[in-house]
C-alpha cells in the first residue's frame, strides 16, 4: 500500500472528541502515516500539541487564524515562542488573509471597519512571518480573497520563510507565483468534486516534489463523501485522483509528496 501523509487536518475539532484514536487508526489502516494537527488560536495549538503528545504519527503546527484575528492578543508572538519550541511543533500557522466576509457584509458593518479588520490581519500574519523566520520554521498559510496582499506581505521573506498555501483553489498562474518564491501549494478533497475541473488543471501544471495532499478535517470531504464529514482517512481517495491527473503510480505520488512534506515541515521526519 502506497503511504501518504494529512498536512492539514483539525484533529481538536469539537468533530472529533472523544474520537481522535479510532480516527488515527482508520487513517493507518488506508495508509496516512502522518497527520499534522493545525491550531486555530491559543487554545487550539494547545490541544494540538497535547494530541501530538498522545499519539507518535501526529505532529502540530500552532498559529492564530485571521479569520479571529479581532480575538487575538495585540502581540502572539511571544505564547508562539514558547509553543514552538515543542519538538513536534512543525510549523507555524494556520495564518494569512481572508477577506471573504468583512465586516461591511454583516448588519451595521462599515469600509472603515474594514480597513482595521484587514489591518489587523496584516499584523498578525506578519508576526507569524517574524516568529518563523526567527525559528527557522515555515507557515501554513490561509488565503480567500486576499491573494494579491498575501503574496505581497509574503515576498519579503521569501529568503528567510516558505509557505504553503493549503487547501489551494487558485488557477495557475497564482501557483507559478507562490512557486517563484519557494513557497508551495496543497491540495484538498476539492480535486474530486465533479465541478473541480479548475483545481485539477492547477495541478496537472504543479510540478512534483511541489505540492503536498491533505484533508483540512472536518472540513471538504473527497468524493464519495462529500458533503460529509472529513477525516484523515481520506487523503487516500484524494491521492487516488492525484495520481491520474499527474498520470503516474500512486507509489510516484507517495514517494513526491511524502519527501517535500519531510522538507518543509522541520521536525516532521
């Protein structure tokens, strides 16, 4: 059996409790020997830690979302310190832009609200940014709609920091950027939807050894399951469409994305 690894899943998730071994054990029966837990703030990145701790195929990544950014304290960077030096904290994040629902949509909200909303955003990817560059570690990096501003906050620490932009819906072009820099793609349960055409063409372009396979569990769901719950298990049906669209073994596939997660993520292998 080709083996795979889950770079973005959410294994704290209320989805999960009380479930996390019988899930661990479906994702090594189908083959996931890595799964990388992927805080969404403070809290989070703690209960990842403590799941890394429990189970030895499980690693964490400790950040603050930026869709919770208004959450946040005005300075993460120095509970980030502390977390990452855990030595199966493998990264930083999930961190970024998202300016899929701004303030202005809801009831009440205004540009101005906006404007401090984006700026706050800004700030705290940018002490990610900092943190990672301080602790030679890499980010996992959430982008909607916020691509230009996130490829330019990035750039100037592309000598000093990669990325990966997760659960990657752009078209080709924005990979052949993030991939300019050092950076990389991943993808998700959306390469199997029937109306992921898109996604597919951006990885029949995506070069091997630069792009890496994961779930973002609970969430996207691969055929046949969608629109039910995620879990790792599933990175199997998402690399069984993988490999045909890249036209190669399923053992090709394990050996590329498997070595460029080993890269990126320190501490991972």
């Amino acid at each position: 059996m080709a083996v795979f690894y889950d770079t973005h899943a959410h294994l704290d998730y209320p989805d999960f409790a009380e479930e996390v071994p019988q899930l661990i054990e479906r994702a090594g029966a189908a083959g996931i020997t890595r799964i990388i837990s992927i805080g969404t703030d403070l809290t989070s990145s703690r209960r990842a830690i403590a799941l890394a701790e429990q189970f030895p195929n499980v690693f964490a990544v400790v950040g603050w979302h930026p869709s919770d950014v208004l959450q946040a304290p005005a300075d993460v960077r120095p509970e980030l310190r502390e977390l990452a030096n855990h030595p199966k904290v493998v990264g930083l994040g999930e961190t970024g832009l998202d300016y899929h629902r701004l303030p202005s949509s809801k009831s009440g909200g205004t540009a101005e609200d906006d404007s401090r909303y984006k700026q706050r955003q800004a700030e705290l990817f940018r002490q990610h940014l900092d943190m990672a560059a301080e602790l030679g570690l890499n980010c996992v990096i959430h982008q909607r709609d916020a691509l230009e501003d996130t490829i330019a906050q990035l750039e100037p620490f592309a000598s000093r920091v990669r990325g990966v932009f997760h659960c990657f819906a752009n078209d080709v072009s924005a990979m052949r950027r993030i991939l300019a820099m050092g950076s990389l793609v991943s993808f998700t349960g959306i390469l199997t939807f029937k109306n992921g055409q898109n996604i597919r063409d951006t990885l029949a372009a995506t070069p091997m050894g630069e792009f890496m396979l994961e779930t973002d569990s609970p969430f996207l769901a691969p055929m046949p399951y969608r629109g039910k719950r995620c879990e790792p298990a599933y990175v199997k049906e998402i690399a069984e469409v993988a490999a045909q669209v890249k036209d190669c073994s399923l053992d090709e596939l394990s050996a590329a994305t498997c070595a460029t997660a080993d890269k990126f993520f320190a501490r991972l292998a």
